[in-house]
C-alpha cells in the first residue's frame, strides 16, 4: 500500500455555531476556532474538519450554501479565514472544509436565475419538471419530510430537494454543473486546505427516468434512499472529481457515504478509490429503522457487531473513519452505553475500543470531555429541522408531546449541538451572550475546565490515547496493523487484536458493571493503556477487568 500523509493523524470536528463564540453575539465563529487552536493542538489533533462556514441562510445550520466563494458574516469573513488557515499551517495542522454540493440553498443566484427562467441555462443547473396528468414526476419522500418536489412560485413547474425545501438539489448530469463544482473546489485548494468532507455524496446520482416506487409510510410516498438502490454510475462523477482536483492537491477527502454497495468499497476507499476514506456509520445505524418511535435500543453487542463487521468487511481495503458521533447523531457516549451505566469509566472504556480500530480516528467537538445528550424539554428549545420533522412524525402517529420529547433526547442531532462547555462559567464559557441555543443544564459538572489538570479525566484520557497512538512504540502497528477480534462471541466483552508485522496489540473493554475474567491468548506484556487504577492479572494469564475497565495490553 502506498502511505499517504494522512495515515495515522488524528481529526477533530468543529461545528462552528456551537464551539467557541469570539465577540459575544452567542454565536460560535472563526476567531473563535483561531481562539482554541492551541488547545486542539496541545491535545494532539493534526486534521481539523470545520462543518460549513460559507454564506448561508442556515435553514440547515450551514448545509444550505448560498454562496461557495464566501464566509457567512455571523462567523466571520474570508480574510478571518485566511487566517485560520496560516495559523493552521503555522502549527503543522490540516483544515479540511465541507463540501456540500448535492444541492445549494434557494437562495443561491443560480437557483433565483432558474426560478426566474426554468427553460434557460440555470434551470438546467437543477430537476425541474412540470406534473403530468396531475402526477409528480415521482412519489419520493424528502430526507426531511413531504416530497421531494416544491413548485416554483408563478410557474406550473415544480424542483427536486432531497433534503428540505430550502435546498434544491443540483444537477450532476449537467457538465456545466460538475465543472463549477470543481472550479470552486479548486479556489479554495489554492487558499491552502488540505481537503474536504464530502456531504450526503452519495444522493448526486439519481435514478432517472424519475419512477415511483412501492409507499413505505401511510403518506403514499417512499424514502428517497429507496432510489439509491436502484441509481447506477455515480463512480464516473466521483472519478472525474478526483482526477480533475483531488489528484492534483494530494488531497485527504472523507466521504459521507452511507448505502454503498459491497462491490463499491474498493471503488470508495481502495489504494486507487474515489476518496481518502469514508466514514463508518454502521454504529450509527445500528438499530435505526423507520420512525423514531420504531428504533431499537443499542445494546454493547449490537455495537460490538457493528463495528467488527465493518471492520472485516473494509480489511485492507481502505480507512475507515471512526466516530462515536457527530453534528448529525446524538452524543455518542448516551448511544452506546446502556442507560445508567453513564460514568467516566464507561466514556474511557468506549473511547477505547472506537479509537484503535483501524481506520483514521475523528473526534467530534466535546467528545473529549464526555460531553452527554441535552434535557430538551419542550420542542421549541431546538432550531433543527430535522428533529422538528421527526417529532411532527411522532406526534402523527399518536405520540405524546411528553413521549415525544422523550424521544428526541434519545436521537436528536440537537444533542450534539448544543454548546462546547469550555467552563463552568456563565455560558459554560462559550460566550458572554446567551447562546443561539441551550447550554447542556450539565455544564457545572461537565466542562474542560475542571477536566483541564486533573489526570483521571475524560479528557486527560482522550490525550493519553492521542498520546498512545502517535507514540512511534506502537504507531506503525496502530495504523497498519491488521485488526481481528478476540472472543467474540463473549457477552459485553469488545475485544481485538491489532496486529502488526512484529508486534501485536490487544484492546480489551468489559462493557458491563460486573466484573468479567478473560483468559489472554499468551502471556501479557505491558499494559501501555488502562481506563483503571490497576490491572489483575494471574500466573494463568487470565485478566479480571472490572466493570467497564477497558485496557491495552502489548502480547
Ligand atoms: O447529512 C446527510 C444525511 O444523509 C443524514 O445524516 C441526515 O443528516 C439525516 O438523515 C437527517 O437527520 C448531511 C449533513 O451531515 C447534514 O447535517 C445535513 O443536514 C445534510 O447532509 C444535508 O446537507
Ligand atoms: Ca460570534
């Protein structure tokens, strides 16, 4: 395999609304990332993923550009920009931007020049179509609710937005549209990032001739990733990306690719794939399944089964990137530890076996100190469209406000939205204003401050794994090394291997209260990582961990 510059760096997401507000309007902005360089730097981070930053209307928080050349006022402008990037390059640290080119806002000029002239050469730049015999083109239901088309005001014509209203999708048949994707993708390679997180990629091809399919809910429309089963070809579009800009930038790309076929990984993320790596969602996905009054609860087998199948499905394949959350997903540490379980032990012990897989560890903002799911109370306390759209479906179908509510502090996006808890002053120290949105009421116990200096922290241990990772001791073996489980059939215990070529690693959770006895497959060595004060081993090389003490031991 040819090593590239971005195996075995360490990346952390910024979503920049929530994480350090510079000038007091409650808003998180680029000063304020600038601001907390130092301490992403301290804690061992090289690549930094800043969600979208570009002007926007933020219907969709940012995910709805309206001008790909710009930075939005509220977080600052480009020279603020420029600067991010020096002082990025100044501390041997990487910016990677999002790129979010499935669809633009509606506030976009191409899509004010397409709705003024839907038969000229904006209309093109976009799905535009006009009912026939009083039918839609398709009966696809939109990512955020209703269907996927939307008239356009004064015309009998309507466009397509897979996700909300307010971001019509672009047309990717249309060369003139790939060739401004890659015209702005170039701009801003030449201003000094290192690459991009690629948005909801996959939806760019759709399956066309526009067709009905069989209605999954009683609105008579169907899931839009129903289509994706169906849409055949998108490897041209993303080769020709690669080779007319990525190639040429040496770039790290990460791809928000959810549904891709087996047979496409090596497509994906192989040596020659159409992206650096893509992120592993399969946690994510685990027991999610229509509506969220119908998800499953995560058990510690469910994930282990998540993440392992991933693990043996990619092999040597590619990188993976691994989360335990992001902007999209609630905290992770709420997700894959049972209820009631929640403590410091615990987030240690899942920080543990998420970070050493193999794969490109990403670390999303306040995950380092453990940060939990929000008490929303009432649905007005939350700005994302996403969650609202979920909680009218849940309220349709007979749910109460109250079990409703309930269920959005399971799986809102929200969650992870709320502001990073720098402190345990006023606005957790995020700003001198009153947030955009609720500071998590948890601040006075949860904060860096407080986890700053003292050793037995979430954070402390989140700088002790980077530590761990980049420590040239184990660095080859814990990016390379082959990953295998170990006793895998054993109830909340998540073990594996990582196997390098002289040397191999094994990470051990005990994802339970009670203690559990392991018999190791030869003789420990030293234990180079503990979530414990201590570690019992016996003459026959069986461990007894405590309730989830998760440990690395060198064989
Ligand atoms: O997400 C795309 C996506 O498919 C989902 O994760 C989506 O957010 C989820 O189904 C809704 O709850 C990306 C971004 O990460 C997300 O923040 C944006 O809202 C979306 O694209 C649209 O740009
Ligand atoms: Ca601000």
């Amino acid at each position: 395999m040819t090593k590239k510059w971005w195996m075995g760096k360490v990346a952390y997401q910024i979503w920049p609304k929530s994480f350090a507000d510079s000038n007091g309007d409650g808003i998180g902005d680029l000063e304020g990332i600038i601001g907390k360089l130092d301490y992403l730097k301290d804690l061992g981070i090289d690549i930094i993923w800043i969600s979208p930053v570009y002007k926007s209307p933020l219907v969709d928080q940012g995910y709805d550009i309206s001008d790909y050349y710009d930075i939005n006022p509220l977080f600052g402008d480009m020279d603020t920009m420029d600067r991010l990037l020096a002082e990025a390059k100044k501390r041997d640290m990487y910016i990677v931007m999002d790129l979010v080119v499935n669809h633009c806002s509606d506030e976009h000029e191409w899509f004010k020049k397409a709705c003024a002239d839907p038969d000229g050469e904006y209309g093109k730049y976009f799905y535009i179509a006009e009912k026939k015999d009083g039918k839609l083109p398709c009966n696809w239901r939109s990512y955020f609710g209703g269907s996927v088309w939307e008239p356009i005001p004064g015309t009998n014509k309507y466009y397509f937005h897979a996700f909300h209203k307010k971001q019509p999708d672009l047309n990717w048949e249309n060369p003139k549209v790939r060739e401004e994707v890659y015209k702005m993708m170039n701009w801003w390679f030449e201003r000094g990032i290192a690459g991009f997180r690629i948005d909801a990629i996959i939806n760019i091809k759709k399956k066309l001739p526009f067709c009905d399919y069989e209605p999954d809910r009683d609105d008579g429309m169907v899931s839009v990733v129903r289509m994706l089963e169906d849409a055949e070809g998108i490897g041209e579009f993303l080769e020709e990306m690669k080779h007319e800009i990525f190639d040429k930038y040496d770039a790290f790309t990460v791809g928000e690719v959810f549904n891709e076929k087996d047979s496409e990984l090596r497509e994906f993320i192989g040596e020659n794939g159409h992206f650096s790596s893509k992120f592993d969602f399969a946690p994510e996905m685990c027991g999610k399944g229509g509506a969220w009054y119908e998800h499953e609860t995560v058990t510690p087998e469910m994930y282990k089964n998540a993440i392992f199948d991933s693990q043996l499905r990619v092999a040597d394949i590619g990188f993976l990137s691994n989360i335990i959350e992001n902007h999209d997903e609630p905290r992770g540490v709420c997700r894959y530890i049972p209820e009631g379980d929640l403590s410091d032990t615990s987030k240690k012990a899942l920080a543990t076996v998420y970070f050493f897989l193999r794969g490109i560890p990403f670390i999303y903002q306040g995950q380092e100190i453990g940060m939990e799911n929000c008490p929303f109370e009432n649905i007005d306390q939350l700005d994302d469209i996403s969650s609202k759209d979920e909680y009218k479906v849940c309220r349709d179908a007979g749910y109460s406000e109250e079990e409703s509510m309930k269920l959005l502090r399971i799986y809102s996006r929200e969650n992870a939205r709320t502001p990073v808890q720098w402190s345990d002053e006023e606005n957790a120290g995020f700003s001198t204003h009153e947030p955009w949105i609720m500071v998590n009421p948890n601040y006075k116990e949860i904060n860096l401050a407080k986890q700053k200096d003292d050793s037995n922290s979430v954070y402390a241990f989140y700088k002790k794994m980077i530590a761990l990772y980049k420590n040239p001791a184990y660095h080859e073996t814990l990016t390379f090394g082959r990953f295998e489980p170990y006793q895998r059939e054993t109830k909340n215990l998540i073990a594996y291997f990582r196997k390098g070529e002289n040397q191999t690693l094994l990470v051990l959770a005990n994802f339970q209260n009670e203690p559990q006895t392991v018999v190791l497959p030869e003789e420990a060595g030293n234990v180079i990582l503990n979530n414990c004060a201590s570690v019992d081993v016996d003459d026959d090389s069986r461990i007894t961990l405590a309730g989830y003490q998760a440990v690395i031991i060198e064989l």
